[in-house]
C-alpha cells in the first residue's frame, strides 16, 4: 500500500507563534487517520498546510502524491475539505452550492447529476435540495458540506471538527455518515478532532499538543500506554487500602474525588483476586476500559476536555455575535 | 500541465466564479431593485426640486436631461464596488475558502468577481434607459452599443477598485465605512449632480483630479450626442471636462477612467495573489 499524506519535518511559523513545528507522520491510503489534541495544538494549521492554504515554514509535505507547495492544482483537484465551520453559500439552494462546487472541479455534467443524487439519498438531503441554505439546521449544513467535500471523488478527505457544534445526535449521525461513505469507496480520510469518543473512530491517531506530535498509534496502542484498566474504588479506609495496593502489588493510586483510582493490566482477572485477599471493607468498585482521555492526560499532564468544553462556548459565541443582519 | 489544460482551468474559475454573482443577483431580489429605485429617486426628487430653479443649461438640456446620464454612471458606480463587497463577504462568511482550495488560480477567482459584477453594473446601468423617453431623450441603436461599451470601461475599473480593498478588508463593517468615506464623496463630485466646469475654483480642482468625472462626462456627451448643447461664447461648456484650456472628447475621458482602471485591476490581480 502507498502513503496518502507523507509529512516530513513540518513547520509552521505565524509571527510570533510557532503552530506547529517539525511534524512528520505518513497516512496510508483508505486509512481513516485523527489527529487528537486541544484547540490551539495545530490542528488546524496543518490541515490548512496540507490542502495549500498556508504556504510551511518549513519541511515538506505530500498529499496523494504531490507536494503541497510545488503542485498545488494537483492537490486540490486531489482533495475534499469539510471545514471547522460552514463555507456553504447561504444565498444558494443545496444543489446549487453542489453545482457550483462540481464545476468548479471540472466534474462532467453527467457525473455531476449522478453523484448529487447519490450523495443527498444518502446523507438525507434529497428533498430538501431546493431548499435555501438559509433554512438548514447545523446538522444539514455540515452533512450537504461532507456531500459537497465527497461530490468530485477526491483520494483525500480532509475533515477538520467535523461534528464541532452539533448536537449529540447530529455528531452521531455525521459519524454514522462519514464511516458508511468510507466503506464504500476507500478514500482516505484525516480528520481533527478534540472529542476523543470520535478519535476511537479512526484507525490511528497522531496526539498533537503545542504544535507536536507526542504519541501516534492504533487508539489499542495508546490505550495501552496508560497501562490498562482503570479501576475506581470507593472505602472507608482510603489509607489502609492504597497501602495495601502498595505493599502487595507495588501499585501507586490517586485518591480524586473521595475515590482511588488506578490502573491495572487486565483488571478484570485482578479485581476478583484483589478482593477476595483484602480484608479491608470496601462501597463500590468500577472497572472501565482506558480511553483516549486517559492517554491524554498521561501523556501531557493535562485534561483535553475542559479547554474543549470552554473553547466551544466561545467559538459559539463569537459565531453568534457576528452573524449578519 | 499543458497550456491548454491551464488556459481551460483558468477560463472555467473565471466564469463559474461570475456565475455565481449572476446566480446570486437572482436570488437576491431587493439588490436588483434598490440598484434601480435609488437614482430613479435621485432623479425625481433632484429633478423635480431643481429643474425650474436651475433652468436649462443649453438650449435642448434641462437639469433633467443633465442630471440622468450622471446617475446612469452613478448606478455603474455603485453597483461595481459590489465585487469587492462580495469578496469581503465571502471571506467573512468563510464560502471564500471554498474558492481558495478549489482548483482554480488566484486570477480567475479576480477575473471573475470582476466580470460578474461588471456585467451585473452594466445591465443594471443599461436597465436605466428605460427611462429615456420620460426624460425626453430619444435613443438610437448606435448610441446604446457605445453607451454599453462605455459602461463596461466603467464597471471594469470601478470593481478593480473594489478587489484591490478587498485583499485588504476583514469585514464588511470596513468596507462599507471606506465606501461612505471615499466613494460617496467621489461620486459626488464626479459631476453627476452639476456641471464640473462651473463651479468655485476648489471643487473644480478636486473634482477634477477625481476619475470618476471623465466617465460620468463620457456617459453625458455619448448620451447627449443628438441635443444641441452650445451654450453662449465665454460661458464654460457642459460637456467635456475643461483642462487647462483643453476640453476632453469622450476618447479622453474613456482614456483617463481606462489607464486608472488597468491600474487598479493589476494592483487587484497582484494584491489578491499574494495575500489570499
């Protein structure tokens, strides 16, 4: 199999801040590859390298076998975008943004006709397609947006937050969406996001905080960094048992929130055999599965969630403030 | 990649880029309308409030007669500057993107908001003449080709203006305060509302060194070919701007507005290369 996206040594400098710097990674072709980090980590900065909006400052990079500085018609004729936020026309109907949209990519008239049809059965836009966009919910937009980045047959699609925004059932189906439409015609697909629920989605991640890469593996691998499940107990006798934990399994735990938590490979055939052995009472025991928050804050010390949380209040609230009269 | 195959790419960034403004002019009604309500409003209220007070200028030409070509420029004008205005609001509501990373050039992305609101300044400057027989001007087939002509000159060089700010401009908020700063002012003292010749020395001047001027003059004398306009030996005259003692033909004037347009479209095609 041949790389999709080959990045070698990538910088981007804006003046006084280094976005990203000295970044490589490579995405096979077909692969569904994320890249995992807070708002501010780059993310977009190298989306925007990649797809020739933003010259690097430094290295190079390659998408679908042309470099991103030196052949950039070829790249572009090669790629679909779905940006952060909405780049529909909202003076257009659908069909319209998709027919402007297909033109623009010298698509045939023929293809052109078949493709839209295809495209909005599927993505549940067909009756609405007259419809101005004015009228569309968040959700349609960014659905009539991934038809329109998928409309040309492009090798690359390129996602950036693609459910940023959306309601939980509206994320859902664009994920429902998107993995349906990578099934059936293997493009690749790079994606940002800082929802880890939806990094799970991808075949490997590339962690990105500050303008690099700290970890990059199958969501398996990383997982396994934090070194298995992790298990939350809730006692009396909090000392007593991370004593016991401590002397017996030479395990560390965190006392968070009135509860110990710890991690543990194969915590499902430790905790029977913790339990019957410890003399100590005990309330309630949970086992969960790591997740990508967990590697998060393993690998950088920090939570991903709270900045996203806050980071999305604000984008949402200078989106509102700067809607037209 | 061949010549062909470029020239082709360039050549459809071009038009779909207009067609889209064409498109969007369909679908935006009250543009269209109020592009045309606002001279017609200019016209009857400033001809009505100063064509007896003024009086005629020549023997044919009244305020009206003189008043209605400057507002055909006028609508030109001001319909023009809306590619820049579109491209600011493209940007601001991110649809410029769309264009950035489709595989067309930099140049067609200008070429085409440049024709696509020069062709809709232009319909909608010729649109205008349907009021000639209310004004009392009749109209050959002749004098419409070379008003089109001319008008296209016009709405070329005044989008040029437009796309030169707009690399520039964030907002549309900045654009619409350049426009009520700059281009309000310039057309006003273009000469569309009284005759440049004949006015104090400092309006003169500046109204003069304005471009705008030679292209409402060069509508006035293209529109004005079939009435008499001589007015009395030692009197400034109403058509043709007087310049050190020359009075320009409409050659002139469309050589003047012309350079100043080229000028614009190439720091427009050279400003938008290098920032978008």
């Amino acid at each position: 199999m041949t790389d999709s996206i080959i990045v070698d040594g990538l910088s981007k400098r804006f003046k006084n801040l280094e976005a990203v710097r000295d970044v490589s990674f490579s995405v096979k072709e077909g692969e569904v590859f994320g890249f995992l980090g807070p708002n501010g980590a780059g993310k977009t900065t190298t989306i925007n390298v990649l797809c020739t909006l933003l010259k690097p400052s430094g290295g190079s990079a390659q998408v679908a076998g042309f470099d991103v500085v030196r052949q950039q018609t070829q790249v572009r004729r090669s790629i679909g975008l779905v940006f952060q936020d909405t780049t529909l026309d909202e003076y257009l109907t659908a069909e319209q943004n998709l027919r402007f949209h297909a033109y623009a990519y010298g698509v045939s008239r023929k293809l052109t006709n078949y493709r839209i049809e295809e495209l909005l059965k599927l993505l549940e836009l067909w009756d609405r397609r007259k419809q101005s966009i004015r009228e569309y919910s968040g959700g349609m937009k960014r659905r009539l947006e991934l038809a329109r980045g998928l409309l040309h047959h492009p090798r690359v699609l390129f996602l950036d937050e693609p459910s940023l925004g959306l309601d939980p059932q509206a994320r859902h189906k664009i994920w429902e969406y998107v993995l349906d439409l990578h099934r059936n015609d293997d493009t690749t697909i790079f994606m940002t996001t800082h929802y880890m629920d939806e990094a799970e989605h991808c075949d490997r991640i590339a962690v990105i905080d500050n303008g690099g890469i700290i970890a990059l593996g199958t969501p398996e691998e990383l997982k396994r960094k934090v070194g298995g499940d992790v298990i939350t107990l809730k006692s009396n006798d909090k000392e007593s048992i991370q004593k016991e934990l401590r002397e017996k399994y030479s395990i560390e735990s965190e006392l968070k929130d009135d509860a110990i938590t710890f991690t543990v490979s194969e915590g499902d055939k430790f905790l029977p055999e913790f339990v019957r052995a410890s003399t100590q009472p005990m309330q309630s025991i949970s086992i969960r599965r790591p997740t990508l928050d967990d590697v998060f804050l393993k690998l950088t010390g920090h939570a991903i969630r709270d900045e996203a949380a806050d980071a999305q209040v604000n984008l949402r609230g200078g989106k509102w403030g700067s809607r037209r009269r | 990649m061949g010549v062909a195959a470029a020239m082709n790419d360039f050549v459809r960034g071009v038009w779909v880029v207009a067609y889209r403004e064409f498109l969007r002019l369909l679908r935006d009604r009250a543009r269209f309308v109020s592009a045309f309500a606002m001279p017609l409003l200019f016209l009857v209220i400033f001809g009505a409030g100063f064509n007896r007070s003024v009086g005629p200028l020549s023997e044919d030409v009244d305020y009206i007669k003189f008043v209605y070509p400057g507002l055909i420029a006028q609508t030109v004008f001001m319909v023009s500057m809306f590619a820049g205005l579109s491209v600011v609001w493209d940007r601001e509501f991110g649809f410029l993107r769309e264009l950035l990373i489709a595989p067309i050039s930099r140049s067609s992305i200008v070429f085409g908001k440049i024709l696509g609101a020069a062709g809709i300044a232009v319909f909608q400057g010729l649109l205008m003449l349907v009021l000639a027989p209310v004004v009392g001007v009749p109209l050959s087939v002749l004098t419409v080709l070379k008003l089109a002509v001319l008008l296209i000159v016009l709405s070329v060089s005044l989008s040029s203006i437009g796309m030169a700010l707009a690399s520039r401009l964030r907002t549309q908020q900045g654009f619409q305060i350049f426009i009520q700063i700059f281009m309000f002012p310039a057309v006003f003292i273009s000469g569309v509302l009284f005759p440049v010749n004949d006015v104090p020395r400092w309006l003169e001047v500046v109204s003069k060194v304005n471009p705008l001027t030679y292209g409402v003059d060069a509508v006035r004398q293209v529109f004005l070919t079939s009435q008499t306009v001589t007015v009395a030996s030692g009197e400034p005259p109403i058509l043709g701007i007087v310049f050190f003692s020359h009075t320009t033909t409409v050659f002139i004037d469309i050589a003047v507005l012309g350079l100043f347009g080229a000028a614009m479209f190439f720091i427009a095609l050279w400003m938008f290369n290098r920032q978008a």
